[in-house]
C-alpha cells in the first residue's frame, strides 16, 4: 500500500503549532484580565503580526517567478520559502481571527477582507494535500508520465492509432471498437474512479478486451494486443487528465483570490494608517 507523508518537515510543523498554542494562550489571558478588540493595542498587536505574516508568504510568490535571480543573490532555499508560505499563512488566518477577538466583521469591506483571508489559507490547505497525494498516485500506478497540456494532443495521435490497427482487423474487433472504445477514444475523459484506484480501473478494461481472443487467430490476437497497447495508454492518459485536473482547478480558485486579498489586505492598511 503507498504511504504518502503529509508532514515532511516535522521542525517547521512544530515550530507552528508552538507558536499557534503561544498566541492562543496569550490571547485566552488578554480576555480573561483585559479586552481584545481590533482597535485596542492587543488587537492591533496581532494584526501587526499578521500583516508581516501576509507580506512573507507573498513573498514566496515573487521568489517562485525570480527563482536564478533569487539563487544567485542567496535569498534562501526555495524549500524554507515554501514552509513559511504554507505555514506562515496559516498562522496568519489564527492571528487575523485574534486581531478581531473572533468577533464577525462589520461592514461589506471588512466581510469581503474576511471572507478572502478564509477562502484563501483554506484552499491552500486543499492544494497541499492535492500536491501531496497526486504525484505519488501517478508515479506509482502508471507507466508513462505526461503533462498536462500534451493530453489533447496525446490522445489525438492514439485515436489514429486505434484506427489504423482496426482497418484491417476483423469484424470482431471493429464491432468491439465501435461499439465499446471508439467513443471513449474521441477526447480524455474524467473518471473518478482513478481516484480510488487507478490500475484496478484500468485492468478491468483491458480484461473486457482479452474475452475475444478465444474467438480469434493467432495472427488477429495480435492485431487485438497492439490494440489494447493503444487503449491502456488512452486510459493512463485519462488517468493523469482526472488526477491533475483537479491541480489546475485549484490553482485557479487560489491564485486570483490571494492576489484580491493583497489588495483588500493593502486597502485596510491604508485606511487603518490614515483614517
């Protein structure tokens, strides 16, 4: 069975729940002997800190698109970028609901600022675990590795494939293709299936193939063998289309969102600092 690991870097997991249980405890004493609002200075405490916070997981963004010229100037390992992005901006969520002493925004504004702040570190969370579990389930279940913007193109070239082999096959073959696989080689095709297991899937398939070699000669068992080649592939083909779809989907559900929130995030600063 795969194991996927969740937590490869145990120091930075713990160095964030200390400091999550740090804040959580000081904020649980601020309540009990004092007040934590979002204009008090323990309320603007937290949101100084959740504002540098927010700018070094942005950060992260710049450090991936100026990845030679972030080497050369040694601004540290892409690694140690990516936990302070992934763990810095959950601790930033914590630290907003602190700011605020948990209490629901007041305002189209503030709701907006709120709901962004949510939506983001929780699809982030959605996108590590996606990150996490996908490339192992590819790597250790299909034969081939594809990307995702050569799918289309892929699939074209096995369709052709298969028609040529069933050209000259048997009637057969050809009503088995027509009927059963003609269809599913049009286009890649999502099959949620994979999700759970993806070489049993795609075994099953070929299985429903091998019942005709019982009814065939050598020489079209052959023709029927290089055909289920071509469909295997399509199939791994439309596994990496089901796994990686998801990747694409969250990334465009994340990225637009955490560029809105820097802009309501630089929005707040600026009326908190002015008005």
């Amino acid at each position: 069975m795969m194991k996927i690991s969740f937590i490869k870097s145990p120091g930075w997991f713990w160095t964030f729940v200390m400091a999550s249980a740090i804040f959580s405890v000081a904020y649980v004493t601020l309540v009990i002997f004092d007040e934590v609002t979002p204009g008090n200075f323990w309320g603007l405490t937290f949101g100084t800190i959740a504002t540098i916070l927010f700018v070094a997981v942005g950060l992260y963004g710049i450090r991936r698109r100026t990845m030679n010229k972030s080497s050369k100037l040694k601004l540290g390992a892409a690694h140690t970028w990516l936990q302070v992005h992934l763990y810095g901006g959950t601790l930033y969520l914590l630290l907003m609901f602190l700011h605020t002493g948990f209490a629901l925004p007041q305002g189209a504004f503030n709701w907006w600022l709120w709901f962004l702040s949510v939506w983001v570190v929780f699809s982030g969370i959605v996108g590590v675990g996606l990150q996490k579990l996908t490339p192992p389930l590819l790597t250790s279940a299909l034969t081939t590795e594809i990307r995702t913007d050569r799918i289309d193109g892929l699939v074209n070239e096995l369709r052709a494939k298969a028609e040529a082999e069933v050209a000259n096959a048997p009637s057969a073959i050809r009503d088995y293709y027509e009927r059963t696989i003609a269809v599913e080689m049009a286009r890649p095709i999502l099959r949620p299936g994979f999700f759970k297991d993806i070489t049993g899937g795609i075994q099953t398939k070929i299985r429903e193939m091998q019942y005709l070699k019982q009814f065939l000669s050598d020489a079209d068992q052959k023709k029927l063998d290089n055909l289920a080649l071509i469909y295997r592939t399509k199939l791994e083909c439309d596994a990496h289309y089901t796994l990686q779809k998801p990747l694409r989907l969250w990334l465009a559900a994340h990225l637009p969102v955490s560029m809105a929130l820097c802009a309501f995030v630089l929005i707040h600063l600026f009326i908190v600092f002015y008005y």
